[in-house]
C-alpha cells in the first residue's frame, strides 16, 4: 500500500511499524489493515476508525 501504518505487535511487546500492509474490509463493514511486524515478521491487525 506505501502508507506507513504503526500498530502493537504481541510477540515483540511494543509498537512497531508494519510492512506489507493491505486494506481490508471486516464483515461488519469497518476497515482495518493487515500486515506484518518489521522485526519479527509476526502477522498484525489494526482496526481503523470510521472517519
């Protein structure tokens, strides 16, 4: 996607910035964006807000 999107990553413990990010749709409609962490490649998931 290009945009740089930060979210919490559980197995580092502490915000990190996401790489390979995509915006997904959630099936009760809300927008969320799904990536990995840059350091330990573990998946992560933001949920966005409704603005």
């Amino acid at each position: 996607m290009g945009d740089k999107h930060e979210g919490y990553c559980v197995k580092c413990k502490a915000k990190r910035e996401m790489v390979d990010t995509a915006v997904v749709e959630m099936k009760n409609g809300r927008k969320a964006v799904k990536g990995s962490c840059s350091v330990c490649k573990t998946g992560m998931y933001k949920i966005l807000g409704k603005g």
